[in-house]
C-alpha cells in the first residue's frame, strides 16, 4: 500500500495513552499534589513562622518532648496512663463536636491537651484510678471553660489534678525508681526527710537533668521540659519575664535557707509548671505589672515551703493557686459586668413603662 506524501518513511506512531505499563506505575507512585503541598506550608509555618500557628498545636508540640521522655523512663505505666488521657480527651472532644456544631470557634484540641496536661503531673507509681479521675475532671473542666468561661486564664488539668490530689489527700504523689531502686520518693522529698536542709544528696545532678529518678510521669526530665519551652519561646509564647522573675523568686528562697542552688533548680517538674503553664502567655494576665510579681510570688513559694517538707508538689499546688486565683477574679468581675448591665436594661425598661404611663394619660385627659 503506497504512503501518504506528508509521512515520512521511518514514521512510527505513538503509543496508546492507555498503556498498562504506565498504568502500574503511576498506581505504585501515585500522589496528591494538594496534600503535598499542605503539608509543605505547615512545615514551613512551623520552621519559620510558628507564631502563626493554631495555640493548641504548638502546645501539643511543646508536650510532646516530656511525653517522649516519659515513656522512655517510665515505659508500661506512663503508656497506660497516656492512654486514658488520649481516651478521656477524645471523648471530650466528641462531646465537645457535638455541642459546638453549630457555633464558631470550636474548643479546638484543648480537653485532650487538658487531659494530658492533668495526667502529666501524676507520680508513676500512682493508681490508674487516680489517672482516669484526673483526666475526667480535666476534660470536664475544659469543657465548662470553653462553653460558659472562654475569658477564663487557667490550665483544666493542673486545677484537676490538684482537686484531686486534695480529696484523695496526695494519692498522686506515688513515685518509683525507674532503675528498679528501693527509693519511692521524689529526690526533694528525699533530700528534706534523709539529710539536713543545707546538703544535696548523692543523687547525680545529670540524673536528675535527664530525669531518670523517681517523679511525675510526664514532667521528670529536665532535658524535656527545657526543649518544650525553648519551642514555646521560638513560637513567642512565652513571658521571659515571668521566667526571670520565678527564678529570682527561687534564687531568693535559697539564698535564705542556704540551700544548694543546682540541687534546688535542676528540677523538671518545677520547671514544667513555671514555663509550659505559669509563662504561657495565653494563661497570664494582660496587665504588664502584674506578671513580674506572679513570677517572683510563684518562685519564692515554690521553692520556699520545701522548707516546711512540701517537695516537687509545692510547685504544683503554688501555680494552681495563681491560676485559680486569676480565674476567680475573672469570673467576679463577668458576673458583676453581667450583673450591671442587667441592672442598666431593667432601669431603662422601667423608665420606658413610665413614659409611656405619661403618654397614655395625656392622651386620654385630651
């Protein structure tokens, strides 16, 4: 059959589109650009631009060093307790979907950060029982402040955990050596019962930075916590001078009792409540002279009633107070706001009834 004149001689037609080879090939690599590229964006948000980033998600990041180090010391019990928080939060957070659904913003990830948060502080030779009421009543509490509460400044979980280490009269504050050692308590508490008050003990200072004693599940590890809050302050939510004040604070009650400074500060769960929740900035009040003097009250009472046998737990309980006592003066002063302007709309309606009594008779006597 003769060839066409436009067709060369050596002329060979393409392929088929449909070639099964290609089409194996693009199913065994196949990609969705769109994914790709929101995944680049919030890496580079958070690399670069981490301010910018949703506040549950960088708290979550600024957690997740101690959670780390948590079930590397404390393993089987620091997972089971992970556990409930992550179960009890996402409860919460369905239960939170459910009664937002038709309102913006949502709470966000807050209860489950809430549960961890609660969680966190416990000892890791505590009951699992103590955890799952921890975690419910943070959850819950979460929930209440996000719905009826949002201006209130105050971590659920820390206030849950100390309600709950006050009803059941410290049952959290259960510790175990992590290296299978017969010492169940915290090396303060060691330090304040076993030796006089102004020696260390013989515990390594590079234990206690790595967190390998006996502590809080989620908040041993000074090395943790440090990374947390230096993410927390490349995000630019943390008040420096919160920090600074806290540690003079400290400084001050050591120099008093003429205590060992390195065995007093190299403490992860003193750390862990002065910069993952008093320094947080979405936690402070706005007012700029009232946050050095929370950081320089919380230090000195942090570390100063170590003196009368409180340990790592007076850090604990100094910095649920603060919250709690900012939390209440939130909600006196929204009840009396409230409380006003109902008095001011009963006042003008009233007023308005009595102008129009006026009105009618003048109307009627014409």
């Amino acid at each position: 059959m003769a060839k066409k004149r436009h067709e060369p001689a050596d002329y060979h037609p393409r392929p088929p589109a449909s070639n099964p080879y290609r089409r194996s090939v693009r199913g065994l690599f196949a990609y969705n650009p769109n994914v790709l590229a929101r995944t680049g964006a919030w890496l580079d948000r958070a690399a670069f631009k981490p301010a910018s980033l949703p506040d549950d998600l960088v708290t979550g990041i600024a957690l997740l060093p101690a959670v780390v180090a948590g079930l590397i010391i404390f393993r089987l019990p620091a997972a089971e307790m992970l556990g409930i928080a992550a179960a009890a939060g996402t409860v919460g957070l369905i239960i939170a979907h459910w009664l937002w659904r038709h309102q913006f913003p949502h709470p966000g990830a807050s209860p489950l950060i809430a549960a961890i948060f609660g969680v966190a502080l416990i000892g890791a030779g505590a009951s699992l029982l103590v955890a799952v009421e921890i975690a419910v009543l943070a959850v819950a509490l979460e929930l209440l402040r996000a719905r009826y509460m949002p201006g209130v400044r105050a971590q659920a979980g820390l206030l849950a955990y100390a309600a709950i280490a006050l009803a059941t009269r410290g049952a959290p504050f259960t510790y175990f050596d992590p290296n299978g050692g017969t010492n169940v308590q915290d090396p303060i508490g060691t330090w304040h019962h076993f030796f006089s008050p102004a020696s260390a003990t013989s515990i390594s200072p590079m234990y206690l930075y790595v967190g390998n004693v006996p502590g809080p599940v989620f908040a041993t590890s000074l090395l943790a916590v440090a990374i947390g809050v230096a993410w927390l302050a490349y995000a630019r939510r943390v008040s420096l001078v919160v920090l600074v004040t806290f540690l003079a604070g400290a400084g001050l009650a050591i120099y008093t009792f003429h205590w060992d400074a390195l065995f007093q500060l190299d403490s992860g769960p003193t750390w862990f409540v002065a910069g993952l929740l008093l320094a947080d900035r979405r936690l402070l009040p706005e007012s700029w002279s009232v946050r050095p003097v929370l950081g320089f009250a919380a230090g000195l009472f942090a570390v100063g009633l170590r003196r009368n046998g409180y340990g790592i737990e007076a850090a604990f309980f100094t910095v649920a107070t603060v919250q709690a006592v900012m939390a209440i003066v939130v909600i006196v002063y929204w009840s009396a706001s409230v409380t006003m302007e109902r008095w001011k709309r009963t006042r003008r309606l009233r007023q308005r009834e009595a102008n129009l009594r006026v009105v009618k008779t003048i109307s009627r006597a014409s």
